[in-house]
C-alpha cells in the first residue's frame, strides 16, 4: 500500500501531459484544480510545475 504523499509514474505523466488531469485524478474538484488550471491557461509551464508539487505533496 502506498502513502498517501507518494505518487506512481503514471500520476507523474499525466501531471506533465495535461497538468489539470493530474491534480483532478487525485483531489477532484477542489481548490488545488482550480488552481493548477489558472496556472495551465496562464502557462503551460508553471501548471506542470503545480501540478506535480500537488501530486506528489
């Protein structure tokens, strides 16, 4: 079983092929989505950036 902090390598592809997936996979609608969402349409880069933090936090 794994710990709740950790993430597995699809969760990471996924946090870099489409950032807001990711983040919607493992916390639903909530806040961290909408954030890494703003961040995607803001930039591409700073919403991977996000998005893994938020996977693996």
């Amino acid at each position: 079983m794994m710990k709740e902090g950790t993430a597995n390598f699809v969760d990471i592809l996924l946090a870099i092929l489409l950032p807001p997936l990711g983040v919607f996979l493992k916390y639903g609608c909530h806040v961290e989505f909408w954030i890494c969402l703003l961040l995607t349409i803001l930039g591409y880069l700073p919403g991977v950036i996000y998005a893994i933090y938020a996977i693996t936090k």
